[in-house]
C-alpha cells in the first residue's frame, strides 16, 4: 500500500514539474515574439522613411536640369546672382 502511494505521489510531482516547464517555455517565447515584434516595427518604420528618401532623391534627380534648379543652386550654394540684381542683406541675424 504505502510502495502504491509513493508512486502516485512521485508521478504528481512528475506531472507538476513538466507543467512549471511546459509553462516556462511558453513564457520565454512569449518574450521573444514580443522582441520580434518591436524589431518589425522598427524595421517597417525605417523602411518606409528610406522609401520617402528615395522618392525625394528621385524626384530631385528628375528635376537637376531644369533651370530653375541650376538658378537655386547657383544663388543658394555659389553665391550668384544675375546681373543687374538688387540683393539686400539683412543685418539682424
């Protein structure tokens, strides 16, 4: 009788252990799905802003010759002007 009541009791401890495991395990993939999950957001979110990059550089490579462009450039980064021009500088800043 008492050999029959060990057994059961070491199978429950058995099953109790398994179970404490079984759960652990689901734990800890819970956890890494839920990394996963923030590293595809962050990834779709640096997708789309390296999409909208490259749709501006696009559109900025489309528009290089057009004289409106080389007059920016010009005037923006070489400091010129066309003759005759009036440029007034501002002093406060």
């Amino acid at each position: 009788m008492k050999i029959l009541k060990s057994k059961k009791f070491y199978k429950k401890i058995l099953f109790v252990i398994i179970g404490i495991y079984i759960i652990s395990i689901f734990i800890n993939q819970q956890k890494t799905l839920d990394s996963y999950k923030n590293n595809q957001e962050y990834y779709a979110k640096q997708i789309q802003e390296q999409t909208e990059y490259k749709e501006s550089l696009l559109a900025k490579k489309d528009n290089l010759n057009s004289p409106e462009y080389i007059e920016e450039i010009a005037r923006e980064k070489l400091d010129m002007y066309l003759p005759n021009e009036k440029i007034y500088i501002d002093q406060d800043k």
